[in-house]
C-alpha cells in the first residue's frame, strides 16, 4: 500500500511513535532509580504501545476508506461527466432538429408566398386584360350598328336557352318586308311575336353624366324621344294583323336602362302598354319566354291529343286483358291450393295407416273396420 506523504494522520502517527521512544528511553533510564516503579510503568507503556496500535489501525481503516470515497468520488465525477455529454448530444439533435423545421417551415412560406405573388401577378394580369375588355367594350357600344349587333347576339342566345330551336326564327322577314330581330312561332291565339332588340345608350349615359338641373332635364327628354320612337318603329313594322300577334316585345340588353325606365319614366312603359309593345330585360325577357315555353308545349300537346287518346284506349285494352289474365291466374291459384289441401288429407290418412301397420295393432284394425276378432287380419287400405 503506497502511503501520501503528505497525509496529517501519517505524521499524527510518525509523531505518536517518536514520543513513545522518548518515553521508553525515559522510562528505561529510569529503571534503575526505582524496581518498584518500573512494574505500573512498564504497564502504562503496554497499555500506550496498545492505544498507538489502535491508533494505526485506525489510520489505515481511514486511508482505506479515504480511498473508497476518492474512487467513489472519482465514479460519481465519470458518470456524471457521462449523463452530461449524453445530455448535450441530445439537445444539439434537438436544435439541430428544430433548425432543420425552421428552415423547412421557412422555404415553405418562402415557396406559398412566391405562388400568392405569382396569383397577384396573373390577377393584375387579368384586371389589365379585363380594362382592355372593358375600354374595347365601351368603343362597341358607342357605335350604333355594333350596338345594335351587341343586343341581337345577348337575344339570340337568352332565346336559344329558353326555347327549342323549332320554335323560333332569328332575323325572320315579314310580309311587309320587315325584318325582326327573333319571331317566335306562338299558336293561335296570340300567334307568331316579334322580339326587337333596342339599346337608347346615349340618352342613358346623358342621363349618368348629368350635372346640373338643365342637362338633367335634356337628357329625360332625349330619352323620352328616343324611347318613343322605338316603340313606334316596333307597332308600326312588326304588328301585323292575320300575321303575328297584336303585341311584341322590345327587348333592352341592359337592366340599369330597364330599371331607370321603370323608375323615373313609368309614362313610356304605359306608352308601351298602350302600343302593345312591353318592354323587357334580359332578366324579364327569360322569364316571358319561359311562359311561352309552356305554351308551346301545351299546344303540341294538343296537337298530339289525337294520338293521346289513341295510346290512352290501347292502354285500357292492355290493362282490361291484364284484369282478365290475373283473375285467370287467381283461379288457377285457388284450384292449385284445393288440390294441395285434398292431396295432405290423403297423406296424413296414409301416415295413420302405415303406423298401425308398423305397431301390427290387428285388434285396433279389427274393430275400426267392425269385423270379429279372429286370426283372419283385414287390412283396409
């Protein structure tokens, strides 16, 4: 065992052994004044040499239990410094882990703002494509012809929607050499209607641009003029007697023009009443065709009442014949089911039967058929 020089209970102990030769040498220096004081005293020296042995004892039970808390001390510090490393690995996987998230999270938001940039760019593309539009829609609508073109085609196609293509003729000319915008091809009564396409897109718009009372006033009366003289173009041209019906209607592509007629000049839609020519938007316009597609079907429904009732007795025929057949059925069911009642009766009779047979009970068929008890068996069958 290796023994630190340094350690205090190692001198505690070289003192201890000095001052006990000391005391030998005294005492031994002194044996020879007193043989009787040499006996306690050799015994006290026993007795220290005993207590600086325990003493040493002592000292190396704590050397050995110094070194088992250094080597304690030593493993607690390895295990320790262990568990540290293991925990700083793990929370650099974790920073390491959350970086990662971040710059994932982070090019993903850089990737979806880029596509919403890239959105507001087509959409910017598309404003600038629509006020293109709009621009090259206000130049055809300032032209009468295209104008009048713009509103043919929106009636050509509201009318193709609502009615079948039968039912109609687009640009129709008249006996009067007249041509309509639509004719609708109505029975009589009303008959054949005529559908005229006007569009009074200057007086509106002075209307709009109006900024005091007199260009207010000017503008109501241009429209009034250019109302009026639309729906007297459309009673005297497309109002023929034993040719078309004895109304028509004149047919505004714009429900703003529409609704200020209902609303600042109800005289011109009484006007128009009066002339039998009512005014209509593209809204107003479907719902009128709708009604006259019902009419439509209700004639040729009418038309096809002939062959209606024709299908309708043939109808009663196959349903009289059916009767017959199902009561024919019905009987056949009901002699069916006597001939299977009549046909268990026999059974159960030849069931009872067998088991006599079976059980050889002679007396018992003796006496069911009444004839004496002999040796002579009858069997009835």
């Amino acid at each position: 065992m290796t023994i630190a020089t340094n350690d205090p209970m190692i001198w505690l102990a070289a003192g201890a052994v000095v001052l006990v030769v000391v005391l030998l040498a005294l005492v031994l220096s002194a044996a020879g004044r007193s043989a009787r004081a040499v006996a306690p005293l050799t015994q006290q020296m026993l007795t220290f040499a005993q207590t600086v042995q325990s003493l040493s004892d002592g000292q190396q039970q704590l050397a050995g239990g110094l070194r088992h808390v250094s080597e304690a001390a030593a493993a607690s510090q390895a295990k320790m410094l262990q568990l540290m490393e293991t925990r700083l690995q793990q929370v650099n996987a974790q920073m390491t882990e959350s970086l990662q998230g971040s710059a994932t999270r982070t090019a993903r938001s850089l990737g979806d703002l880029q596509q919403r940039l890239e959105a507001i760019d087509k959409a910017q593309a598309n404003i600038e494509k629509l006020s293109g539009n709009v621009l090259g829609l206000q130049d055809i609508l300032s032209n009468k012809q295209t104008r009048g073109a713009f509103g043919e085609i929106q009636l050509n196609d509201i009318v193709a929607k609502a009615l079948p293509a039968d039912s109609y003729t687009m640009q129709a000319t008249l006996s009067n050499g007249k041509r309509a915008d639509c004719l609708i091809h109505l029975p009589n009564p009303p008959g054949p209607i005529v559908i005229d396409s006007k569009f009074p897109l200057e007086a509106y718009e002075a209307l709009r641009r109006a900024e005091n009372q007199s260009q207010l006033i000017e503008a109501q009366r241009m429209m009034r003029i250019a109302v009026r003289s639309h729906i007297k173009a459309i009673s005297e041209k497309y109002l023929i007697e034993g040719e078309t019906a004895d109304g028509a209607l004149m047919f505004l592509p714009s429900e703003a023009v529409y609704a200020e007629l209902h609303s600042n000049f109800p005289e011109l839609v009484r006007e128009g009443f009066a002339a039998k020519v009512w005014i209509v938007s593209p809204t107003t316009c479907m719902a009128t065709l709708t009604t006259m597609r019902a009419v439509l079907k209700d004639a040729r429904m009418r038309e096809q009442a002939g062959a209606i009732r024709k299908e309708l007795a043939a109808l009663y025929a196959d349903v009289d014949r059916l009767s017959t057949r199902v009561g024919s059925l019905d009987r056949h069911f009901g002699q069916a089911a006597k001939d299977i009642e009549d046909i268990k009766i026999s059974a159960e009779k030849a069931g009872k039967r067998a088991h006599r047979l079976d059980n050889f009970d002679f007396e018992e068929l003796a006496q069911d058929t009444g004839a004496p008890t002999s040796r002579v068996v009858r069997l009835d069958l």
